[in-house]
C-alpha cells in the first residue's frame, strides 16, 4: 500500500506570512512529486512538480524534496487570501500511471 | 486550448441504476485517468487509459468501468449505483510520455450524488 501523509488542518497564517505545507511517503522508489491547489468544489491545479532533491522555486512557491527521509513540502511565500485553498500532495511511483494522493491541507490566510 | 472538459456537472441517480460520466481530453493529450474524490478525502485513482486500452486500475469494483475512444475521450461507466458512490468524479488527461514530468490536468469534475 502506497501511502502519502499530510497535515490535514486546517493551517492559518496571517497575510504576508510564510504558509508551510508537508507532506510525507511510504514508496521510497517514488520519482516525481506534484502540488495541487484546490479551491472549495473547484477541481485541482497544478502548482509545482519536483523531481530532485533540494528545493525548486517558482514565484512566490518553493517546494522542496528530500527522498533519503521520503519527505516532500510546499512554502508560500507572502501569502494571500487568495492562497486559501486545500493543497494535495501527489506521488507518482515512477509509472506514470497512478498518482497517490494526500487528503490534502486545508489553509486559511487571514487578512 | 481547450482544457479538460467534464459532463455533466452534477448529477444526482438512485440506487442501483448505472451512470455515464465522459471526458474530452485536453488537446494535444492522449490518456487519460480517472479519480474519485470524496468529500474531504483526496483523489484516489480508478483507472487510466491510453490507446483505447485500460493500462492500469486501482482498487475499485468491476462496477466501474470505462472506454477511450479514437479521439481520445473516454467516458466512465458505472453499474448497480451504492449511495457510496456519492462522489467527485475528476477526469485527468496529460500525454503519455510526459507525464511523470508535467503531472496531470483535470477536468471540472462531475458531482454525482447517489439517493
């Protein structure tokens, strides 16, 4: 059973504030990680993937790998209500086919 | 570009009927992926299709079933409806050789609720 962990909330940072998401994995030959934000009843959209170990930033995100400890996390930087929203970790095992999910982790950013 | 495309968007079915969801993929892709998502759980997979062929199924009854066609879209089928089935029904499209790379894109989703 391949099983991803996360945090499930709900996390609250005020506006401006640095929102950190994690997210741990059972599979250690797992090889691309993905972050999904989902907005209430919306389906999920990409926000990052993540191949190597270290961290991968882009704009305000920056995720960040570590496969020796099978622990992948998201940062936001600055965030805004806007950013409120349940964040889904995903892992493909390296077969391209069947992405497991987390439960996702629920943000709220208070103005 | 068309992204992925989801119908209908809601529905609502008795026990023990059957239900059809479909999916147009994004262009330019060419498989396609399935998930259920219940209310406050993440998406869990059903099965993916590539060149008209089930490549791989998660752990779902045979009530669930479903077909690509040449085109590429694909629909879902499901049999015998449990109010369990109440749930998101999320299509994901990405092209085959890319996928571990560029993850998934999904559709809107259907609301299926089961009374």
């Amino acid at each position: 059973q391949k099983e991803v962990e996360q945090n499930s909330g709900p996390l609250s940072v005020p506006e401006g504030a640095i929102a950190s998401l994690n997210c741990t994995y059972s599979d250690r030959g797992s090889q691309s990680f993905f972050w999904y934000r989902q907005y209430s009843g919306k389906s999920p959209e990409l926000i990052m993937s993540i191949y190597s170990n270290g961290d991968k930033e882009d704009g305000r995100f920056t995720a960040q790998l570590n496969k020796a400890s099978q622990y992948v996390s998201l940062l936001i930087r600055d965030s805004q209500p806007s950013d409120s929203a349940t964040y889904l970790c995903a892992v493909d095992p390296n077969t391209g086919n069947q992405f497991y999910f987390g439960t996702g982790t629920s943000l709220t950013v208070i103005p | 570009d068309a992204g992925v495309t989801q119908s209908p968007t809601h529905l609502i079915k008795t026990r023990g009927q059957q239900v059809t969801l479909r999916c147009s993929p994004k262009s330019g892709h060419d498989t396609v992926s399935w998930y259920q998502q219940a209310l406050g759980q993440g998406p869990q997979f059903i099965f993916q299709y590539y060149e008209e062929e089930e490549r791989q199924r998660g752990n779902f009854p045979d009530r669930f079933s479903g077909h690509q066609f040449p085109n590429y879209s694909s629909e879902l089928n499901v049999n015998a409806l449990l109010l369990g089935d109440s749930a998101l029904y999320l299509c994901a499209s990405s092209l085959e050789v890319q996928v571990s790379n560029y993850g998934y894109t999904f559709g809107s989703g259907t609301r299926l609720t089961v009374v």
